[in-house]
C-alpha cells in the first residue's frame, strides 16, 4: 500500500482545479476563467493502483493586496511544504510569463521534488511543447514532466500512474470511499460561489463570500441547504439580486443541479444576500471558508 500527498501549484487560471477534478472523478474544487477562484486548499483523494493519491488544490500564486489575498498565497506555499512532490502547473498556451518565473525562484527555495505539468495541450501547437519544457529545466531541478489535458483528460492517466508508483509506502491515510477532506456544507457553499463567479463580473465574484447557514437531510432523503451571500457593498447586493430576482434565480436554479451531482441526492437550495461591509478582512469570515486556523 502506498499514499502521500501532491501538491498543485501554479499561477491563476493554470488549470489546477480542472485537473484536480479530472483525476478525482468529480467537481470538488470550483472552476471559472477567473483568477482567484479557488480560495481555500482543497484536498481530493484518488485511488489509483492500490496507491491513495492526496492531492492538494491551492490558490494560484499572485501578489497579494488585502488580507484575504495573504491567506490564499500563504494556503498555497503550506500545501508545497506538506508535499511528497510538488507538481508544477503551467499554461503552455502562456508559457513562461513573469508570474511564473516567480513561482519557480519560490518553488527553488521551497521545495525538494518538482514535477513538471504542461498543461491545456488541447489548444496548442505540439511543437511549442518541448522548448518550453527545456526553458524550464535549466531554472529548476524538474525530476519529471508530463503533458496534458485537464479539460479532455489527455495525459492525465500517465501523471495518475506515475503518481501511484512514486509516493512512498504507508497506509492509507483516509477511508477508501472519500473522495475530499471537504464537509458538504463547505462544498455547498464552494457551489454557489462558483455560480457567483460564473454569473457575474468585474470586481463582483471578488467581494463575495458564502457560508452554509444550516444543512438537513429529510425523511425522503432530500437535503434542505440555507446559504447567505456576503457582499461587502450595498450595490452589490443589488447586482446579484438582479432585475425581479432573475440573477439570484439563476444562480440558485445552477448551483441546486450541481449540489444534486455531486451529492447524488435531491437538493433543495435557499439562498439570502446581506452587506457586510469589510468581510474579507474579518477573521471569522476568513475562518469559514478555511483561510485562518
Ligand atoms: P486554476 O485557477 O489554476 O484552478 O484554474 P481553473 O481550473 O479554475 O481553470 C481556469 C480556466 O482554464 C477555466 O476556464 C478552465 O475551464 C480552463 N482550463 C483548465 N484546464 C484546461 C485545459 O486542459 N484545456 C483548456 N482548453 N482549458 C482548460
Ligand atoms: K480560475
Ligand atoms: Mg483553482
């Protein structure tokens, strides 16, 4: 038996969280074209050849501004230093940008095992793939490289396999049917900020948090989930509501189906939106969605 932990590591919009889902089998870790989506590490369990995968999502790696920023980098470099290896995500549309000669000077200090991910290979000249790969092997001491497709899956069962075959000898560290360290209620939550996300723009899906208020089953079976959006401008408020409750509608109606996936039951969502000014710097806000101890 084997089992050790993975971290993935990247700039924003690298891919982390579509692979990460890809290799579990299901949607555990929010996805949108938006930078910092993921906000907390997330933890999703494999089993692949006898061997427990525990791989770590983080936030992507960016400078940050306020004290929500700090939390999500900070969650990032922790998830390197509990690693057996570090795989190293990158858009090999975007190659190698400024952002991601930082993370390899950090990632040079922190971390003993690289592993190199080229990823989005579906939207690529083939061609473009090895330079890269060599470009950065002389600025890091890589131990492997994989190319692949996090969006179709190319690739992505070698890295499963290799994986399995590397991470040391030791039992397993999480019951064999978990697929996340992740209650529901915070994966509820995770749901509907992924709609918020999806749903509206600019600086909106940025001053937003969601917290499950409560999570009950029924007697049929069915989960009855009370979730409130915390906006930290009034005028926002208003946004997500959108004309005649048409946007919190959709957001609802979006986030019920993905729920009822990926709980395999009925789901039965209620949503509220209150102010509250400041949130992204309170501490327990920051403690509910999993940024501060
Ligand atoms: P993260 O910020 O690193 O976690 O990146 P996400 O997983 O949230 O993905 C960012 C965006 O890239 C989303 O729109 C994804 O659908 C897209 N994406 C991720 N992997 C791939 C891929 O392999 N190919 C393509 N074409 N798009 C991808
Ligand atoms: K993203
Ligand atoms: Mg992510």
């Amino acid at each position: 038996m084997r089992c050790g932990f993975v971290a993935l590591i990247g700039a924003p919009n690298a891919g982390k969280s579509t692979l990460l889902n890809k290799m579990v089998g299901a949607k555990l870790s929010i996805v949108s074209p938006k930078a910092q989506t993921t906000r907390m590490r997330v933890l999703g369990i494999v089993v692949h050849q006898q061997t427990q995968i525990l791989l770590m999502d983080t936030p992507g790696i960016f400078k940050p501004k306020r004290k929500l920023d700090e939390a999500m980098v900070a969650a990032a470099w922790t998830g390197v230093v509990d690693a057996d290896v570090t795989t190293l995500l990158i858009d090999a549309n975007i190659g190698l940008t400024e952002e991601n000669l930082k993370i390899i000077q950090q990632l040079k200090e922190t971390s003993r095992r690289i592993w190199l991910v080229l990823n989005k290979i579906d939207k690529v000249i083939p061609q473009k793939l090895l330079p890269l790969t060599e470009a950065i092997t002389t600025l890091l001491p890589i131990e492997r490289s994989f190319m692949v497709s996090a969006r179709n899956g190319s690739g992505v069962d070698d890295l499963l396999d290799a994986l399995a075959e590397d991470l040391p000898e030791g039992p397993w560290l999480y019951p064999e049917d978990d697929l996340t360290n992740l209650p529901d209620r915070l994966l509820a939550a995770e749901l509907v900020r992924e709609q918020i996300f999806l749903q509206t723009h600019e600086e909106i899906p940025y001053s937003v948090t969601v917290e499950t208020e409560s999570f009950k089953e029924r007697p049929d079976g069915s989960i009855r989930i009370d979730a409130t959006i915390y906006v930290s401008r009034a005028n926002h408020k208003a946004i997500i509501i959108g004309d005649k409750g048409q946007k919190i509608r959709l957001i609802g109606e979006r986030s019920r189906k993905e729920l009822g996936r990926l709980l395999e039951r009925q789901c039965h969502l209620f949503l509220v939106v209150k102010e509250r000014k400041g949130w992204d710097s309170e501490k327990a806000r920051l403690k509910a969605i999993g940024l501060e101890d």
